[in-house]
C-alpha cells in the first residue's frame, strides 16, 4: 500500500512498511519513552525500560511492519517537510492483549466482543520534538482512519486524553491522543471510565 491521501494540513502520511522502517527509527529516536516502548506496552505481558527490554522491543515492532506486508500494519507514519515526524499505532482491537484488562474498555464499547477482528483501536503516537504543534497528530488521525477503513475495519476505537480535565499533563503522557482531535475529524465519545480520559467510536461502514 502506497501514501495515503494528503490531509489539508500538508502534512503526509503512509502506512509503516519494512520498506519505511529506517524512518520509523528516526521517529522514535534514542531517548524517552517510544525508545523504550517501541508502541509494545499495549501487548500483554510487555515491559517499558532500556537496554535489552528496549532492545527485545524494537525487534518485536520490526517484526510487526514486516508481517504487515501480509495484512494490514500496525501503524502509519507522517511526513512533515519531507522528514520522518511521527507515527501512530492502531490495529484489530484482540491483537492488543494488555487492552482486555483496561479499565477504559468497562462499558465503553458497542457492545461487540473483544475478540471481534472489525474494532480496531488507536493505542499510541509519538510526535518528534520540533515537529509538535504543526498538525502531525491531527493528520495520523486522519491517515489512521483511511487506513482502518481501507483494511476492512468497521469500527475505529481510541482513548484519548480530555486536557480540559487534565490541562497541566505532560507531553510524554499524551500518546493516548488528544480527545479533541477524535473529536473533530468525527469520533463520538461512549465512555468515560477514568477521570480526565475517554472512549471514542468511529463507525467506518454504512
């Protein structure tokens, strides 16, 4: 699959393919959480930290982009003047494991089994320092519902952040998203099962 469409903020987004993987590094660098993380939280029984949990985890993200040659990949990348600036995880809702637990999805969803292959959730962004502030985010949204839409999902399911709530929350606890942002491009919110954090739904057929 090749570049999704252009979104109005000029900035372009594609979906994470092996071939894109050197870019996916530059997004996640070498310091903070996505260096430790590697968007692998999300899948039960994964752990955060550096050197080799770091390690273990960007080889597991490696593998995911070169399965998703097969089927639909576990992410999109965006593309500010050119360059590598951020990224978005999303993917069918059961290959999230750790999500089965979460509070945030207690009577939060449509009603569909976790194990149902057609929800797909949102579960992470990263957006590089400098690039912050200039429609990154807002247009991983977009691309991550074209893509959800084009892979045969029928719904999208994030869990943003409400900052009207949380105003003085840091930046590196905003990989959740922002609500308003789901909120704008057409997401309607089901639930609000933690203070400061809810549950979106985006139907993507009929």
């Amino acid at each position: 699959m090749g570049a999704l469409p252009e979104p109005r903020t000029g900035v372009r987004v594609a979906p994470a393919t092996a071939e894109r993987w050197a870019d996916l590094e530059i997004v996640f660098g070498t310091r903070g959480d996505p260096a430790r993380c590697w968007c692998q939280w999300f899948f039960a029984g994964a752990e955060v930290a550096p050197g080799s949990v770091a390690a273990a985890n960007r080889a597991a993200l490696q593998v995911q982009v070169a399965q998703g040659a097969q089927g639909a990949g576990p992410g999109i990348l965006a593309y500010l003047d050119g360059a590598p600036a951020g990224w978005v995880a999303l993917g069918p809702r059961p290959r999230y494991t750790r999500l089965a637990g979460s509070p945030m999805l207690r009577g939060g969803g449509g009603g569909e089994p976790f194990s149902d292959p057609a929800v797909w959730s949102v579960t992470c962004f990263v957006v590089k320092v400098g690039a912050r502030r200039r429609g990154v985010a807002t247009a991983l949204v977009a691309g991550a519902i074209d893509h959800a839409r084009r892979s045969g999902a029928a719904v999208l399911e994030a869990y943003p952040v409400d900052l009207r709530e949380r105003p003085g929350i840091a930046a590196a606890s905003l990989y959740h998203g922002v609500l308003s942002m789901f909120l704008d491009a057409g997401f309607t919110e089901t639930a609000r099962p933690l203070p400061g954090r809810a549950v979106v739904r985006l139907a993507l057929r009929g």
